[in-house]
C-alpha cells in the first residue's frame, strides 16, 4: 500500500467522522425561550402586531425558536398578578406596559426576570423606577414616552385651531392622574380653567361623564393616555361630537379616524419594534442595567377635517401645512 492510498483512507475517514459530528450537532435541540407579556390592548392591534413581526425579523419564530404568553386585562389588578405568575414561571424576558402599578410589580419582579417595558401613559423616571435613561440600573429597560411634556403641545394646537375656549375638559383613568396634573398646570399657564373627569370601570360610559359640556359654550375635550380605553374609539368620538366638544389626543390613528379632531404624538408602532430589539438583546446576554432608555423618535400630527366640517371649524393653514396626515 503506497503512501497515497493511507492519505485517501484517512481522508475518507475523517470526512465520514465530520459528518456524523454535523448530524448530531443539527440533532440538538433549538433553545426555545419563553417571552410573557402584560398589557391593558389585544394582541391584535398594530403595536403588537409590529412587535412581533420585528422579532420575526430578529430570527424569532413562535412554536420553533420562541413561546409567547400574553396575557391582556382592562383591570390594574389582574395585569399586577400576571405580573407575579409570569415571574414565578421563570420567563426569560417580562414585557409589560407603563401603568404605574404594572411597573412597581415589575421591579420586584425583575429579581427573578429582565424586564423590558413600553411606557406610553406613564413616566417611570419621574416615578424614580429607574435610576436615568442612560443608566436605569436594577433588571428593567425599555422605551419611554413622556408623555406629560406632549401635554402642553397638544392642548396649544388646540387653541390654535379652536378661535374662543371657555373651559378644557379632561376625560383621566386610574392610569392617568399623573397627566391629569400637568394637565391641569398647562391650562393654567395657557389662563384656561380646566374641569377634570374621572373614567371608571372599563367600559367607560363617555356620555355620561361628558353629560353637562357644550362646544357650543366654548367647551373642548382632551383625553389622557390610557390602554384601558383601546378599543372605545366609536362610542368616545361620538359622545365628543353629540356635544360639539372639539378634540384633541395622543394621534392613534385609529382615534382620528373614529372623529377626534386632531391626534399629536409619538409612532407607537414604531416604539414598540424598538422593544422587541431589547428583547433580542437581552436574550442574547446583554444586562438591561446597560440598555438605555429609548425614547421615540418618529411623531405624527393627523388632522380630520370631516370632524372640523360637522363642528363648523376652519382648521388654520398653519396646522394643515405641519400635519403628517388630514382626513377629508
């Protein structure tokens, strides 16, 4: 046997023993990691919906490479204890929104998992819930909309568009009183008296706590951030609009689209792709302590002139030129 037939034997050999080793390691099973949720909004709206196709994006699919538990209530306790179960099951990652009480269940139960969360109607950092946006500490991270600051911005657009307002009312939940105290502050600053009305127990009866206010008398509305209210677009727009109240709120789209009169704010879906690339990340090893705190950066002013028609408003060239959107 010459020297060639030992180098083509042991080739042979060792191409057979490489192959059974790349068998095996495709043999191994994939790790499957377990992400739960916590929120006040169905699976199925946009923001979600973005979420997940970003995660998609990222390499996660569910039922081969990820398992997805969500769990969605219009009640602050039951979203406080899904809070606790989920951490008790040991998820890799807890995803939860930015309640107030939501989040304080989350800080003790980032002990036992990381937490990522999308803060669109309360402020963890005025809260003291993390320590800055550069640094949040402890194990939770995650996307925040101050939405106090936008506040002032949105009831200004409104006196903009609306020539005399006697008085803003303002329709705040359990989630909102924060909002409703900087609120209150920019309406004085803008020498407007504000009348604050409280929601309670989901679903909100809008014509109720609007029973009593007239557009006609100078009357206008504003509404808090809530995803208690997710999914009352119609009933809210209506009552607004039986009272000639003209409006202005956080700009989902689908808000504007229901008869709200103008809609200001942060791209939610947009906020919530960018939580789903901490979820990879920290699925991935890093430590939330060093994920800042995102904040968005992608804003839309929509406008629906129907509603502005059926008020006998003329919206000003200044606002229509500024919009992202109008509605006709």
């Amino acid at each position: 046997m010459t020297a060639r037939w030992f180098l083509g034997a042991a080739l042979v050999v060792g191409l057979a023993a490489g192959a059974v080793l790349t068998s095996h390691a495709d043999e191994r099973p994939t790790r499957v990691f377990h992400i739960g949720i916590v929120a006040a909004t169905p699976r199925s709206l946009p923001e979600h919906v973005a979420f997940e196709d970003r995660l998609r994006e990222l390499g996660y699919v569910e039922g081969r490479n990820l398992t997805i538990d969500f769990v969605q209530d219009d009640h602050l306790d039951r979203l406080v204890a899904a809070v606790g179960d989920f951490a008790r099951r040991g998820v890799d990652v807890l995803v939860v929104g930015g309640q107030d009480a939501v989040l304080e269940a989350a800080i003790v139960a980032s002990s036992s998992a990381p937490v990522v969360f999308r803060a669109v109607d309360s402020d963890p950092l005025a809260k003291g819930y993390i320590a800055s946006l550069a640094r949040p500490g402890g194990n939770l991270t995650g996307v925040l909309f101050s939405n106090r600051e936008m506040i002032a911005k949105r009831l200004d657009l409104l006196t903009q568009a609306v020539p005399h307002i006697a008085r803003i009312v303002l329709l705040y939940d359990a989630v909102g009183e924060g909002q409703r105290e900087v609120a209150t502050r920019a309406a004085s600053a803008l020498g407007i008296p504000l009348e604050a009305i409280q929601l309670a127990d989901p679903p909100y009866d809008y014509e109720r706590a609007l029973a009593g206010t007239d557009g006609a008398r100078g009357d206008v509305l504003t509404m808090t951030t809530s995803g208690f209210h997710h999914d009352q677009q119609k009933p809210a727009a209506e009552a607004a609009l039986r009272h000639r109240l003209p409006t202005v709120l956080n700009s989902t789209r689908r808000w504007v689209e229901a008869g709200f009169l103008i809609g200001y704010g942060p791209d939610i879906s947009d906020m919530f792709r960018i939580s789903a690339d901490y979820v990879d990340k920290i699925l991935k090893g890093a430590k939330p302590a060093d994920l800042p705190v995102q904040q968005p950066t992608k804003f839309e002013l929509i406008v629906n002139l129907k509603t502005a028609k059926a008020l006998g408003l003329t919206v000003p060239p200044s606002i229509l030129a500024r919009a992202d959107e109008v509605i006709e």
